[in-house]
C-alpha cells in the first residue's frame, strides 16, 4: 500500500468533509489523519488528509471535482523525499543545523547540493558528502549572475530550494521560476525591519523583542507569505552584534521549523497567508 497526502482548497460549503471522506471511503482509502480549518473571514475552506491504500489516482481526483465546488484547488501528494538545493553566502548557523537535523534523521530531506555566491561554508558542506558549488557574484550583474546559479540549480532538478542566510535578492523572473517553491529565512520578525540590517534597524527603533520569520519567497521583498515565527527578548543593553549572536538560535530554530512543515504537505497558501496544520 501507498501513503499519500491530499491538500483541498475551496469556497466553503455544507457538508464539505463528507463529501470528501466519503470518496475517500468509496475508493477504500484509509483516513490515517485529517484536519480541516474555515476561514471564516474570506469564506474558504481548507483540508489536510493522510491516506493509505491503493490509489487510482486519476479517477480518486476526478470524482473529487465532481464533488468539490467550482474553482476548487486539490493536489494529492506522495510521501517520496522532497529534493531540495540550499543557497548560502557565508553565515554557517541555519546551514549547520539543516545539515545535523538531515544527518541525524530528525529532518527527512534529500538535499542535492549547497550553492554559496562565497566558498566560506564549503568544507562544512563537504563534510557531510553533500555536493559545494561557489557561484561567485563577483563583477557579474544580478541576471548575468543567477544565470550562472540556475546552471548549477538545474541540473539537481530540484523540487525546493531553501535560502539558509543567502544574503542577495532574487529577481522576479528567478523567484517565478520556483513559485511558492523557495523558502527564506529573515532576521526579523515581519513585517517589521524588512530589507537588509533589521537587528541595526531594531536596535535603532529599541524594541525589546527580536525575531525570526521562515516565509515564502515572492517578488516583493521580505513580503512573501509566512510560514513560522519566533522571538526572543532582549534589552537596552544588547547592541546589533549582541542581537546578531542573540538571534541565530531563533534563526535556525524557525528555519527547520517551518522546512519541516513545508517538506510534510502541512501549508496551504492563501493570498499572501498560509494555512499551516502543524
């Protein structure tokens, strides 16, 4: 038997959840694990089903549509390893941790290679027999240099890509080429101190709280939809580079965090928000 992930997506209306287990049922799936949430607000509806059993998969989707309202997004899912290629420049903090939690077990990812703009984080990646690729940016400009990055991306064919501190905005056409399938972390807890130096940006307003948010990244800087969040305390002693040694635990925490829930199906998103079954 297989075991398999169904993410539904639509209008919300009556009797949603028997329409959809009661396929399930007809197709002698069994239901391992199911949530649902209503937003309420936006009327949408939003279900997470784990299934096992013999899956027909064309004829299981296509009785689902024709039990699902118009419009409605579904996507059933397998459980193979996600593949995923991580973008680095020279902090080691959040690729350090991705490396340990996949090497330990406690993180179930398939990661390709590490692809670094600096050589800094090589013998580290290497030590763990994972692939290291410099792609220096160095005289070259933003296109001319993620085309010598996707030369390298390519040939993964990777399924994610996670930037663990990758320090360079992305442009629109590399960000559309992995819509949804790029994962960031930021050192602050947005939406505040986006953009570059949040911890001088925080230090500077002296707030007494830092943060860290795993988000999707889209064409609009450090706005893309959500993922996780965390925070920590601080106060008026801790300067920037305080906060910068102060936040990386926050950092790398919120990092696998969310690439956990995102390698298990957990998010669907919305608009600008996601819906996360954690």
């Amino acid at each position: 038997m297989e075991k398999k992930t169904l993410l539904t997506h639509c209008t919300d209306a009556p009797g949603l959840i028997s329409k959809i287990t009661n396929i399930c049922y007809k197709h002698q799936l069994n239901i391992i694990h199911n949530n649902e949430f209503v937003d309420n607000t936006s009327g949408h509806f939003f279900m997470r089903t784990e299934l096992e059993g013999y899956f027909n998969d064309k004829t299981f989707l296509a009785d689902l549509d024709q039990a699902l309202p118009e419009g409605a997004k579904r996507k059933l899912i397998g459980s193979n390893r996600k593949r995923v290629v991580i973008l680095v420049t020279k902090e080691a903090h959040c690729l350090g941790d991705i490396l340990m939690k996949n090497y330990d077990g406690s993180l179930d990812v398939d990661i390709a290679a590490v692809v670094g703009n600096y050589d800094t984080l090589q013998s580290l990646t290497e030590k763990f027999d994972i692939p290291y690729h410099h792609v220096s940016h160095e005289g070259l400009n933003r296109e001319e240099h993620e085309k010598k990055m996707l030369e390298v991306i390519d040939q993964y064919q990777a399924d994610y890509l996670v930037l663990a501190k990758y320090m360079r905005v992305l442009t629109p056409s590399f960000v559309e080429k992995y819509h949804h399938k790029i994962i960031n972390i930021h050192h602050s807890f947005l939406p505040s101190f986006a953009g570059a130096k949040p911890y001088h940006q925080a230090h500077e307003r002296g707030v007494k709280l830092i943060g860290a948010t795993c988000h999707y990244v889209t064409e609009d800087l450090d706005a893309g939809p959500i993922i996780d969040q965390d925070v920590i305390r601080i106060s008026h002693q801790d300067l920037p580079e305080d906060m910068v040694r102060l936040g990386r635990d926050v950092e790398k925490n919120v990092l696998a965090r969310g690439l956990r829930w995102h390698l298990q199906d957990r998010i669907l998103v919305q608009g600008n928000k996601t819906v996360v079954f954690n």
